[in-house]
C-alpha cells in the first residue's frame, strides 16, 4: 500500500511538472518567448502571437535607427500605425479641437488587436516636435481603451503594445 500511495504522488507530482511547464508560445518578431500568462490559461489558449510595438506615422523622434514616430495634429487627421518598423497594423484619426480636448481613435487591422494588460496604449501630446526618444510608459495618458480624449496639442506620440495570432511552429 505504501509503494502504491508513493507511486501515485510521484505521478500526480510528474503530472503538475509537465502542466506547469507546458507554456504558450509567443513569437514576438521572430523570436519564440513565453507570454508571462499562468500555466491554467495556457492549458485554455495554447495559440501563438506575434508580439510587437506599434507606433503612428509621422516623424522619427531621432532619424533613423529607432521606428518611434510622433505625429503632426491636423484636425480630422488619420494615419497609419506601423507594427515593428513597417508593419501596417491600423489607423489613429484625431478630431477637431473641441473646449481644448482631441479625441483619438484608434482602429486595428488585418488581424492585430491590443495585447493583454492595462497600459497597451500611451499618448503624449507635445507643444513643440520633441527632440529625443520617449519612455513610453511615462506618457500622459496610458489605458486599454481605443477612443481616448486627450488635451489638444501639436504634436502626439502615439504607441501600442499589439499582437496577432500566428501559426505556431
């Protein structure tokens, strides 16, 4: 009985090792990483991403070398985000001025969506064109959401934390 009751927790134990390290492959731009989810939602979702930074167009923040852009307001304006440097990953468009504010709104495409956690988007307006690269989780408005009502400016850093699904390899 004490051979069995041992072999059985031996088992269970063998059992939960290989759950816990059964882990969800992400592949963020070539390179296949774990997505930092527990081991109970990778047993649920055991699909791949492709994982990547996405900016909107416009302007580098310091030449060439970084794909961080800053864009010029114009009232009723949309342009591009791009995933990693050239990726076309959707649009932001910014309203008209309205009591000092801009509504930004930001549409995916081709199957991109936001990744998981409460900060995947940040906006920083700036009064002038900004001279070096951000820290993008220093911006002033950091959240989830895709329309968001920021204070009127001349020129915007828009970045997102995206992801699409993958085939896994």
């Amino acid at each position: 009985m004490k051979t069995f009751l041992k072999d059985s927790i031996l088992a269970v134990m063998a059992i939960s090792l290989f759950f816990l390290s059964y882990g969800k492959q992400v592949t963020t731009m070539g390179t296949n990483t774990q997505d930092g989810m527990g081991a109970a939602d990778n047993l649920l979702d055991s699909r791949c991403w492709q994982s990547a930074d996405a900016w909107s167009g416009g302007t580098n923040y310091v030449g060439k070398g970084s794909d961080a852009m800053y864009t010029q307001y114009y009232s009723n304006n949309c342009v591009a985000l791009y995933a990693g440097e050239t990726v076309y990953a959707g649009t932001a468009h910014f309203s008209r001025v309205s009591e000092g504010k801009v509504i930004v709104t930001i549409a995916l495409t081709d199957g991109w969506q936001l990744a998981p956690g409460n900060e995947s988007v940040k906006i920083q307006g700036y009064t002038k064109a900004p001279k070096s690269i951000p820290a993008p989780g220093q911006f002033t408005y950091k959240g989830k959401e895709l329309t968001v009502e920021v204070e009127a400016s001349g020129y915007y850093g828009i970045h997102l934390d995206v992801r699409k699904e993958v085939a896994c390899k």
